[in-house]
C-alpha cells in the first residue's frame, strides 16, 4: 500500500488548532502601573477603539493550497489612549483563541495586556501580562492526543515584565488550571493564573538609554501609524527582540505593512502582514500570520456572535 503523501485532514486541523494561538501571542503579553499593568489616572480625554476578528486558514504544501478553513477561531483587539498634561497612556489588549467546535473539541487561547506611558512620542514606562495554553504536541500523533485529553485541565505558560529609564523585569511561569474554559473566559482565566504567579519569579536587568524599551503591541502599532519603515526593540520574556516594518502602498482606501520579528541572534522569528484604512489606522483591518511554513493565519475584521468582555486597563483614581 502506497503512503499518503499528505497527512488526514483531521490532523491537519489538530495542527493547526496547536500553532492558532501561540506562535502569535508569544511575543505579546498585563495590567498596569508602570509596576503591574492596572493604569491609574487623573482627569483627561480618553478614546477606545476595539476591533473583532474571524481566524481562518490555509494549509499549503510547496506553496499549493491544500486546506483552507473558515472561522476556526475568533479574536478581540482594543486599545484605549488616555491623553494628560503629561504624555499618552495606551493600554492595548488582545485575546485570540479557536473554536473548539471548528477544530474537533481542541481548544487553544491566549491574551496579552500591554500598558505604555509615553511623552512626546518618548516611551519612559511599560508594562505587559499575557498567557497561552501550551502547546506541547511536535507531530500529528501527539496532536490526536492532545484531541482526547481537550477536556482535563489546561497547562498555561504566562509571562509578565515591566520596564523604566533606568532597568526592566520580567518572569515566565507555568501553572495549571481546571478544564472548561475557553478563550471566551480570558478575563477570569487572568485573575486565577495572576493569583498564582509566584512570588519570586523573574529576571532583572539594568538599562541605559533614552528611552523604556516598549511592548511588542505598542510597537506594531506605533510602526503602523508612522507609516514609514523602521526597526525598534520591544521586550518579552526576559528577552530583547527586534521589529522590523516596511509599509506598502495598496490601491483603494487601505495601506498595508509587512513585519518580521527577529530574535536576539539576528534570526528571523516570524513574519506578519497587516492592511488598514488609510483614514483610520487605529486597528488594522487584517493580519496575516505564518507560524509555520505550511501554514497562514488570517485575522478578518467582522461582527463576532460571541465575544469576550474585555474589561478596562484604565482605573481613573478616586476623587
């Protein structure tokens, strides 16, 4: 009997439900104060945009499209900007996860919540918290597995760090939680892995330069409103990555902009592309993602049925 030149179908989703979330939300990730990502503020303006997302994929072999799959999973990205006589604050969060029912019950979610302090287009402090389930499986065979235990607990991988002027900290840790949730209950599943983080965990560093290192969704943003090409650090994990963007024209009202994420090696990461209005580039219309070499993810802007309440990073202080 001759061998399948191509994996099941089936496996094929298990994969792909593996890498829907944590390739992309390892380079995000809190509540904020400059010291825990939970802003808080004095009178000002404050604006907030948010955009829902529809995840879909397209399986390819030797650049030939293979599988392609509507609606495998969903996503939320909002931003709130809090202008004072001081500077910016922008408090970004973002949470992705699959449809379980889409990917034959497995079940993959994260979130990232990045605060920034800003003046003058300066960064002097940042801030971010973020968890993924983890993703253990290396072939399809692990992937089936991963399908019959979708029910037990899930194991999280969760970072957390914050930087100044002068140094920054960050820490990863692994905790583990009951069965049940979905990327739909982000928000409580932050509560129960920050109540367990640990009380010593973490790496600190001292710094010099002009500015705080910035957070990896802040500097996308940034380096789409800017609109010209550029390369800037952002922190994660106890690590320093890179940045890299080049905007490209496209006809019609939306821009685009192509991404790569190089890590402290030189060696390219990951790669993204993004298009937005070109008269609103609060939050981009897509993202395109490649996790792996067989594999796009692609981020479409639209109505979600369901959708998780994103609660605010911005707590202005009692009077």
């Amino acid at each position: 009997m001759k061998r399948a030149l191509y994996p099941p179908r089936r496996e094929v989703l298990s994969l792909i439900g593996r890498v829907l979330v944590a390739p992309l939300l390892a380079w995000a990730g809190t509540r904020f104060e400059v010291e825990d990502v939970a802003l808080r503020f004095g009178s000002g303006a404050t604006a907030t945009h948010v955009r829902h997302y529809q995840i879909n994929q397209i399986v390819s072999a030797l650049g030939v499209p293979l599988i392609a799959k509507h609606n495998v999973g969903g996503a939320v990205l909002q931003v709130e900007e809090h202008a004072t006589p001081d500077g910016i604050i922008t408090a970004l969060q973002f949470f992705a996860g699959s449809w379980p029912g889409q990917l034959h019950g497995l079940n993959r979610f994260g979130m990232a919540q990045e605060s920034v302090c800003s003046q003058s287009q300066r960064v002097v402090a940042s801030a971010y918290f973020g968890f993924m389930t983890s993703s253990p499986e290396t072939d399809f065979t692990a992937a089936r597995k991963s399908l019959a235990a979708s029910g037990e607990s899930l194991t999280l991988s969760a970072s957390h760090g914050r930087c100044s002027l002068t140094s920054y900290s960050t820490g990863v840790f692994v905790t583990k939680i009951e069965g049940g949730f979905t990327w739909l209950n982000c928000a409580r599943v932050a509560e129960i892995v920050r109540e367990g983080m640990p009380a010593e965990n973490g790496v600190n560093s001292q710094r010099s330069g002009a500015d705080a290192i910035p957070t990896f969704l802040y500097a996308a943003r940034a380096a789409m409103l800017a609109r010209v090409s550029r390369e800037t650090e952002f922190l994660h994990a106890a690590k320093i990555y890179r940045l890299l963007t080049h905007p490209r024209e496209k006809s019609g009202e939306h821009l685009a902009m192509e991404g790569r994420i190089r890590n402290e090696k030189g060696h390219v990461a990951s790669q993204f592309h993004v298009t937005y209005d070109r008269d609103d580039s609060a939050l981009p219309v897509s993202i395109e993602f490649r996790p792996r070499s067989f594999l796009a993810l692609r981020f479409e802007q639209t109505t979600l049925a369901q959708s998780p309440v994103i609660p605010s990073l911005l707590q202005e202080e009692p009077a």
